[in-house]
C-alpha cells in the first residue's frame, strides 16, 4: 500500500455493471419457487436477483438498476400489489409482474387499471408463457428507456 501511495497509483478492481435492459428482481420467499424460476430463466442470460419479502426487494432495487420486477402476491411484510405500486412509485420505467396462485380478480384488475402491473401469470406457470411475458416486459422496458431518452 506504502508504494501505491508513494507512486501515486491506484488499486483497480473489476466493477460490476448493472444493465436493467437485463436485470429482472423476483420477490417471492419459497425457495422452492426461487429454485424453479432459477432453473427456468438462467438460459435468458437475465441477471437474476432474489427476495424473500418486501424490504429486501426495496433494498435490491436501491442497490441495483433492475428492468423487470416479478412479485408474488403473497409476500412478508406487504402483498404484492402493495410493493408494486411502491416500485411504480419510486422506479416508474420498471415493468411490474405479478406471479402468484392468489387470484382476486378484483384486486388484480384495479392494479392493472392502475398500471401497477404490466400482466399476471398464475402458478402453477408454463415455462413458455412465462418466458414470453419475461421477454415482453424486457421489451417495454426498453420502449420506455428509449422514450424517455429522445
């Protein structure tokens, strides 16, 4: 260290680049549930990050630029549709999922007139379909990116 501040030179370390046009936030506390979508999203090349309950995903999306937020309805601390709407709130280009096997179709449709949501997918999912919503709300990330840039 001595001779790094003598010769005045500086320590590089390599630096993770968030890319949100990659990063996708799953908030849901099964590991079971972690696991699968793990398994199913890993070949998307996403960077995939994980929460167990609210305060760790607001605590995520502080750390870290995330394009796509996947919620369970059911989670610690708040529902799903409550922390959306705080994500909608606080990061209002993030494309909002809801992932869960509760279906109040009340609820779901108020959040989605809200514009909360982007789309529900309900568990048990098709691997395809959920795929395919993923990729879907990647792409109006970008289309929202790209609008608010011109």
């Amino acid at each position: 260290m001595a001779t790094l501040i003598r010769d005045r030179q500086q320590l590089v370390f390599p630096m993770q680049i968030d890319r949100p046009d990659r990063t996708l936030l799953l908030v849901d506390d099964e590991p079971s549930i972690q696991s699968a979508l793990r398994r199913v999203l890993r070949s998307e090349g996403y960077i995939l990050l994980f929460a167990g309950n609210a305060a760790e995903a607001l605590d995520l999306l502080a750390k870290h630029a995330v394009g796509v937020v996947m919620s369970d309805f059911r989670i610690p601390g708040m529902d799903g549709i409550q922390l959306l709407d705080r994500v909608k709130t606080l990061y209002p280009d993030t494309v909002r999922l809801v992932l869960s096997g509760y279906s109040d179709i009340g609820t779901l449709t108020d959040a989605i007139d809200r514009g909360s949501i982007f789309r529900f997918l309900h568990k048990p999912w098709d691997d395809r379909e959920l795929l395919q919503s993923v990729r879907d709300a990647f792409e109006r990330f970008d289309r929202r990116r790209n609008t608010c840039a011109a």
